[in-house]
C-alpha cells in the first residue's frame, strides 16, 4: 500500500465489490458537491431555499442540491437499498433488491459555506435486515456496532474522504489535477491524549454543572497536565472531529441542562463519527455509554456526543458523573 494508490484500487482490495461501487459512487457524487462549494459565490446557490427540513431547520439551498446529487449517485450505484438524510421526511427506497442501506448528513456546516469554513458530508453504511423489496425503518435502526463503512468528506483547503470498512481508517485526498481520490492517510490513529477541546462555549449557561465544571478543568493551569487546552470550534461537526483527529483532542455537543438528549443526529452524525474514531483508537459516548452501543428508535433521533482523544473523553466522564 503507497500513498497515491487510487481509491477504486485500495476498495479492490479492502472490501467486497458491492461495497466498492457503493463507495465509489458516494466518492463521485460528493466530488460534484465540493466543485459546487468551492463555485457556490458564482452559481447563485448559496442562502436559503425558504423551506425548513424535517428537523425545523432552514434549508440551505446547498443542502437541498447536495441532497438530491447523492440520491442520484446511489441510485445509479446499483447497490445502495434505501437512503436517510437530514433533508428527506423518512426513508427512502433507492433500488429494492440492494444489499446496503446508508444514512447521510449531505452537508455539514453548511451554515459556514458564505465565510468558507470547512464543511462536509457525514455517513454511515448498514447491511439491510429486511427482505428485498422496499426497505424498512428497521433497516437503518440498528445500533452502531452493525455499521459496515462509515466516514466523511471534507470540503476545506483541501477535498479528503476519511472513512473505514471496520480494518482501520483512512484518508483520501482529491487530485485536483487528475480528479481523482488518492491515497494520503494510511491507517490513521488519533492521539491517545489531546489537548485540544471544542465545544459551543457560548452555549455555557445552559450546561449541566458537571459540564461547566469540566470546562472549567480545561482552562486551568497546570503544567502537569499541559493545562489550559486550546479551544478549537470551527462549527461544523465534520472540521472539528477532522483537527481533533489529527491532532487530538474532544469534540462535544452535550444536552443542555433539563433536556435527556442533546442536538446532533444520532444515525447520520454521531454513529458514524464514533465508527470512525473508534477505528482510529479514540472514544465516543453520549455522556453515559458508548455511541455505538445505543439503540436508535426513530430515524431523526438526536443525541448528545463527546468523541475524540481517550483521556480527554475519559476525563469528561469524571465531572459528568460527579
């Protein structure tokens, strides 16, 4: 394996071929979507469309065209079952006699496109449980540890896909020159020990008291700890996981004091960035067990999160439970 290898060369050898193409055509749809982005000023396409999604949130009119350029992708992938996104009511069938289902974020950040923040596409790809024909939401309500494949594209300085098929993750960066995806990251590890942490801290007076009381514990001094940590929020789930990643350090979007569940989506945000860290030697919890061992029970179900370095999710846990 060498950096530059092309990505239908390494799923050749890293998974089976239905997966291949699965992947191959996510790939292919999300390289229209970052010449969409990085074209967004010229194109009349950034802004809202005046509609809200099924969350109550105002559709980005970027969303909405990223949303139906991967249905396009996946449909003509030939094996992609069913599809779930932020953008559509409830789930959609894509070919009835498809082994995989996948569950997407389109466009995360998407409120950053007008100050070119980094944003990014989110998934998470599920054998389907049900018989062929149209799929159930059975099939996408399995709990993390059933995922196959899981990553993410970001749209930044650069265009990458960071994903995994369950044997390591890896990194794939877009040739502008040649326009493909080659291979830049082998088997990626996050630091064990961050000190980094990225959190919404304006949102601090509606935190628990464990929460504010672990924010607290990151701004002290202390040299033995390599106290204060940096703060790091570009608000985009997918550029803050992707420093923190690299870099080390913990995400977190904790439910705000009073509430049981935080905001980000469990089956197209949460599952499929635990899978990924996970596989890179980190952790993720909602604050009380790990993402992956939850057990979804609506398609838009939401949840809190903190995700990143082992001591610092470790550490979160201590003042959260205290």
């Amino acid at each position: 394996m060498q950096k530059g290898m092309k990505l239908d060369e390494f799923l050749i050898n890293h998974t089976n071929l239905e997966m291949a193409k699965l992947l191959l055509a996510l790939a292919e749809g999300c390289k229209v979507i970052g010449r969409l982005v990085n074209n967004a000023g010229l194109n009349d396409i950034t802004g809202t469309t005046g509609e809200t999604n099924v969350q109550g949130e105002t559709v980005q009119k970027l969303d909405d065209l990223s949303n139906k350029i991967l249905m396009d992708y996946l449909t003509a992938s030939e094996t992609c079952a069913g599809y779930l996104s932020e953008e559509n009511e409830g789930i959609v069938t894509l070919r009835a006699n498809a082994p995989y289902t996948i569950s997407v974020d389109p466009l995360d950040g998407s409120s950053n496109i007008d100050v070119c923040a980094p944003i990014g596409t989110i998934f998470a790809i599920n054998e389907r449980v049900s018989q062929l024909g149209a799929v159930t939401e059975a099939d996408f309500l399995q709990k993390g540890d059933n995922t196959k494949a899981a990553g993410y594209v970001i749209y930044g300085s650069s265009t990458i896909l960071i994903f995994s098929v369950g044997k390591g993750v890896y990194g794939f960066t877009l040739n502008t020159q040649d326009g493909e995806f080659r291979l830049s990251n082998i088997d990626m590890k996050t630091p064990e020990k961050g000190k980094i942490y990225s959190i919404n801290q304006g949102n601090i007076g509606k935190f628990t008291d464990g929460m504010k009381n672990f924010i607290q514990y990151c701004v002290e001094s202390d040299k033995e700890t390599s106290r204060p940590y940096s703060l790091r929020y570009i608000g985009s789930m997918v550029g803050d996981v992707h420093r923190n990643l690299l870099k080390g350090g913990i995400f977190m979007y904790p439910a705000n004091k009073g509430e049981t569940k935080g905001k980000l989506r469990l089956l197209y945000e949460c599952i499929p960035m635990a899978y990924l860290l996970e596989n890179a030697g980190g952790m993720a919890t909602d604050g009380n067990q790990r993402i992956l061992e939850l057990q979804p029970t609506e398609v838009h179900e939401r949840s809190a999160i903190f995700i990143g370095s082992k001591n610092l999710v470790e550490k979160a846990h201590e003042f959260l439970k205290g």
